[in-house]
C-alpha cells in the first residue's frame, strides 16, 4: 500500500483542488520569468523642475478602482492647482497635479476615497519608498 495525496476513491484530495489562488497571481512571462500581480499601493513622489517648481506624482490610485480622471478633477480643484492624467515611464497611467501637496494629499485621499487605506499610501523619498502614516 504506497502513499498517495488522493482521497480514499482515488479522487484528488482538496489541497490539490483549492491550491491554485497561488497559480492565478502568478504570470509566467517568456524566458521563464515571473511577473506578480501589482501590490495595491499609493505612491506619492516630488519632482523638482526649473529649481523652483514642484510636481507631485500620484500613481497606483487606479488599482482601488478610481478614476484618475475624476480623482485628478477632484485634486485640482481641492488644491486650486493644475492636475492632469498623463502616461508615466512604465507605460501606466498617474496624476500630475502642480505644486508640492506631498504631505496634504494624503488626507485628502483617505477622506475622499475610505477604501483606500492609509497603510498602503508611500512616499518617494530620496529614492527610498517610505509609509505615509
């Protein structure tokens, strides 16, 4: 009588049924690499133009299932400040809005939208991803 991890009738047992939530948030990529499923997170970073300037990058807003047109409406507004959506680096969508609001707009983001939480909203910090709370 040998071992087996099936059940009783020879049916898979349901370890082996249940497992594949692991399988799904995994993609397999050509070369054999593997991409993760995106992180639900906020990044909120600074950029510094013409040494006076600032703008405030705010990108991840989407994976809460917010639109970055109405969220870049509502910021504008709010801040009394240009905010556009424009495509970043990485081919992905983020929030311009004009002036440095990096410590602001984070309040305003968990007041606005409750289902964002503020454990999961980061600055960029000198290249360093640092918690907002």
């Amino acid at each position: 009588m040998g071992i087996s991890s099936g059940g009783a009738d020879g049916a898979p047992s349901s370890a082996q049924t249940g497992g594949t939530s692991k399988k799904e948030e995994v993609k397999r990529l050509p070369g054999g690499k593997v991409k993760k499923k995106d992180r639900q997170e906020v990044i909120i970073e600074k950029v510094v133009r013409n040494k006076r300037k600032c703008i405030t990058i705010v990108k991840g807003l989407e994976l809460f299932g917010i639109k970055l047109s109405d969220a870049s409406k509502k910021l504008g507004k709010k801040f009394a400040t240009g905010a556009s959506v424009v495509k970043g680096p990485t081919e992905k969508e983020q929030i311009d809005v004009q002036g440095d609001i990096i410590y602001d707009i984070v309040e305003f983001i968990t007041d606005t939208w409750p289902d964002v939480p503020e454990r999961s909203i980061f600055f960029i910090e000198d290249g360093k991803k640092v918690q907002a709370g």
